[in-house]
C-alpha cells in the first residue's frame, strides 16, 4: 500500500500556483481534493493525488525547473513536522542524512533519494526515474532545492559543494548557482550533489540524542500509521501534534472528523485506544521533546500542552512517568 502523505505540499504549491495567477479550482482539477480540505490541518492524501495538483501547475505555469526551484526553497524543515525536527535535533549531518532517508516518506518527494560514499567524497543521489517525463523537471528542480534548504537549516549556512550534476537540458545557471553554491553540469545523465565526505561528521548546532531518539521512534509511529489507511486514532493524532496547545475536546474532533462523538468514542476503542489516551501521548511526547531541549521554561511548556495550570502539568507529567519535570529535565543534562 502506497504511504498517505500530509497535505500541507498540496497546500503549499497551490498558494504558489495562486501567487502566478492560477486559481484554486485550477489546481485541484481531478485531484480529488475539494478545495476546504487544503484548510483542514490533519488530513492526509495519496501522492498520486499531489502528483495530479503538480501535472495541474505544470500545464498552467510550464514544467520548468526554474519555478521548482523557487518553489523548493519554500520547504521549510517546519513544514515536514516531526520529521524535520527529528533532523534538527540529530547529533551529527550524518545522522540527519540517514535518519532522514530511512524515514523520506514522511516528506514530500517524488525523487528516490541516497548517499553514497566513495574515498574522501560523499554523493547524493537524486534519481527522478519513477518520475512523469510532463512534471520531471519541475519535481527534480523542485526537490533539488527543499533538499538544499533542509540542510541550509541545519547548519544555518550552506554546505560548500564539490560538484552538481543535473540530468536536465542546459539553461541559464545564475538561479541554481544562487541555490546551490556553484554552476551545475547539465545534461548528466544523473542528477547528482557532491561534498567532502569529513563534512558528514559535522556536529548539528541544535544536536540533542535523546530529542533526536524520541522524534525517530514518532517518524516510526507516524509512517506505520500512514500506511494503515484509514485508521482513525492515526488522524486524531496527527490533528494532535499539527497544533500542539490548540487541543480540541472530544466533541470538536468528532465534529473535525464528520461523526458523532459516540462513533469517535467507539472506533477508538475497536482500535485498542481512546481519546484521552491519544492526547496524553502526543501531550507527553512532546513535553518530553522540549524538557530535553531545555529552551521553555516549565511554565511555557505547561501553557503550550494546554494546562491551565503549571501544577496541572506537574501532576500530569508525574503520572505518565512517575517523575516531576524538573527531575525529568536534570536527568537528561546529566544531573
């Protein structure tokens, strides 16, 4: 079964396509998606429906690797959730590489995506075979360029690349050269980024391991969820972690979700969960996540999971670990 993927690209693309002057219905033509879907933050579409939205834009705007370009540099490691800050918090660029490659279908591409080694070189692959020849530029250009920005994040600075190979007809270099360090070599008959292999080794500046272990086992939860189609404690929980503070009752979810909150209640339960189960998961995780970092106060995390009390927070987090957050948090500084 395919793996859904969060809407939040399609949503992206379109306000893009809409800045060019393409309206909305435009875009969304025979994709499936109505367009109040693109303002509902949990919900979750086949790529074959986003690849229609990018057959859309292409038809309108021209499958040109230029817009894919401009286009991927709006891919913000926010906009990947849990994954990107997974990334962000890996303890070296390698680890980011690797964890994000394990778990790349949480994101947002069409490329099949490696790294190889070869002596003191490091190779990343951009393989766009598997893609539409109608949207391949674009999607190569596109995905090119989020990767670019994904690590421009990580580092706060840009990589130095060795060499670009580009498998795309040659044009005018000026906007990669401004995305990508350098004059790529086009007509390759790959596409293809190369750096110093030492650079892998590099320390992340927002490293943290235990962080960085807790977001890999959510991308594990979050892509086994994705691939059961359907479950419905899988959409509560994304709708969950998409806006961390802004949790509704039991009711607004039911109501989110189109059924009763009786229905809501009852198909949780045939999944072996519940709704207060649910939220004090996704309450611990991420109260666990900003401990960790040690960035919020207490008082910030508490008003962020949505306590209206800092003791509330304190008694809750002792019952779901049996210890306080203050201990919690000395505990992962080493004392």
């Amino acid at each position: 079964m395919t793996v859904q993927r969060a809407i939040t690209s399609v949503r992206m693309q379109v306000a893009f396509a809409e800045e060019q002057g393409v309206p909305v219905a435009v875009c969304l033509q025979d994709s499936g998606i109505p367009p109040e879907m693109l303002g509902r933050a949990d919900c979750t579409i086949e790529a074959g429906q986003e690849l229609t939205v990018v057959r859309n834009l292409c038809r309108a705007l021209g499958n040109d690797a230029e817009l894919g370009l401009a286009m991927g540099q709006r891919y913000h490691l926010s906009s990947y959730g849990v994954w990107g800050f997974a990334l962000l918090s890996s303890p070296t660029f390698r680890q980011a590489v690797e964890l994000g490659l394990r778990y790349l279908d949480l994101t947002f591409a069409f490329l099949d995506i490696s790294l190889q080694e070869q002596g003191g070189d490091a190779m990343l692959i951009l393989d766009d075979s598997g893609v539409p020849e109608e949207v391949r530029e674009y999607l190569l250009a596109r995905d090119a360029s989020a990767v670019m920005m994904i690590q421009d994040e990580l580092f706060a600075g840009r990589i130095p690349l060795s060499s670009l190979e580009m498998r795309l007809p040659a044009r005018p270099a000026a906007s990669f050269e401004a995305i990508f360090g350098l004059v790529p070599q086009f007509d390759r008959p790959r596409s293809q980024a190369r750096f110093v292999a030492g650079l892998l080794d590099m320390p992340l500046p927002q490293a943290n391991p235990v962080t960085a272990r807790l977001c890999e086992e959510q991308c594990h939860q979050l892509l086994v969820q994705r691939y059961r189609k359907g479950s419905v404690a899988a959409r509560v929980r994304r709708r969950l972690l998409q806006q961390p503070g802004r949790f509704p009752d039991m009711e607004a979810m039911a109501e989110e979700l189109a059924i009763t909150s009786r229905t809501l209640r009852r198909q949780l339960a045939a999944e072996g969960t519940s709704y207060r189960a649910l939220l004090d998961e996704v309450r611990r995780m991420l109260a666990e996540q900003w401990l960790s970092l040690g960035i919020l106060s207490l008082a910030e995390i508490s008003e962020r999971l949505g306590f209206s009390e800092l003791a509330n927070f304190n008694h809750a987090f002792r019952r779901w670990t049996g210890q306080t957050p203050g201990r919690f948090r000395r505990e992962r500084k080493g004392g």
